[in-house]
C-alpha cells in the first residue's frame, strides 16, 4: 500500500511540478515587482492596495519598451543612464548587471560568448549548464597558468538571475548548440522542461 501511494504522490508531483514551478515564479514576480513601488503607494494614499505596485510597473515596463522604440525615447534614456552612471556606487552596480543583461538578453557583443556549456563542477564528475560570457581577464588567466580561461556563469535554479561565476580553461567546457531561452528554461524548470533537440 505504501508503494503504491509513494508512487502516486510522485507522478502527482512530477505531473504538477511545471504548473508549480511557474505559480511559484509569478508569485515572486508579483511581490517583487509589487514590493518596488507599493511602500510609495502605501505612504501616499494611507493604506496599502495589493498589486497597485505591480499594475505601475507593468505600465512602467510597457512605456520604457515604446520609448526604446522611437529614436528620441533612446535618446531619452541614454542620456538619463549617462546622469545614473556618475553616482559612485550606483555606477559599478548597474554598470556590472547592464553588462550581463547585454551579453544574455539583449545580444550584444561576440557570438562565441553567447553559448550555453556544459562543464565539470562543482566537482569531478558532476557536471552543470554554464553561460558562457566572455574570455577571462588576461591576468587572471596568467595567475592560474592554466591556457586561455573563459568565464562561465552558472545559474541557479530556478532563480536564472543569480549564480555564480568560475573561470574555466576553455577545453574543459562544451559548448551546446541549444538556444539560451531554452537553456534558461532547463534551470528554472529544475530540468523538468528538456530542450527540443535542433537539427
């Protein structure tokens, strides 16, 4: 009997896990998004309004892509980014996070550096999903006498957005022909949502 209701609760739970996985995410979505804007809301009007934040951002977010899209709006923008990057602390923080939504979303930068990879960590044995996203700084590659390193951001799950960066000589790493939405996929799914293979 025991059997029996350990593999219903499992085919339950792997049949779900994807449902699950993407509640879990729009939830944190929700209160993040919400969570930016709705102290502000709350401090003006009195009382707290539940997704108020999270409707502003999203009219927000919706704005800044029409702006983009017409030669002034980018005009706009990069000129309150150059007024954003004068602020000491300010600037190698959103310098850093604009570098890798670049490389990652925005495909900038060299093709080669763009690719998901398969690589040996966090021992031997085990391997993980990377990104590749650039060569290793030159003196960080002479330190480690290793040949040409590259670094290699590998995500955590299922949170993409953070991870961790290693440094990894570039014949240790195999780089995959999947594309990096369905790479991004892969880690937020825990594995769950395999790739579609690419002819």
């Amino acid at each position: 009997m025991w059997s029996k209701l350990t593999a219903y609760f499992l085919r339950g739970l792997f049949t779900l896990l994807p449902l699950l996985v993407t509640i879990w995410l729009i939830l944190f979505l929700f209160n993040f998004f919400d969570g930016i804007l709705g102290q502000i809301f709350t401090l003006a009007l009195g009382h707290y309004t539940p997704g108020l934040g999270f409707l502003v951002m999203i009219i927000i977010v919706f704005f800044t892509g029409f702006l983009m899209t017409h030669v002034m709006g980018e005009r706009l923008f990069r000129l309150g980014e150059a007024l954003l990057i004068r602020v000491p602390i300010v600037k190698s923080i959103y310098s850093s996070v604009k570098q890798v939504n670049d490389v990652f979303f925005m495909k900038k930068g060299k093709e080669d550096f763009r690719k998901a990879c398969v690589v040996e960590y966090p021992s031997k044995g085990i391997y993980s999903l990377g990104f590749v996203t650039s060569e290793a700084a030159k003196e960080i590659s002479k330190a480690a006498n290793k040949g040409k390193l590259v670094n290699v951001f590998i995500a955590n799950t299922p949170t993409p957005a953070t991870g961790f960066l290693i440094m990894v000589p570039i014949k240790k790493i195999k780089l995959l022909t999947m594309r990096l939405d369905d790479a991004f996929k892969y880690v937020v799914s825990g594995g769950v949502l395999a790739p579609k293979r690419r002819a």
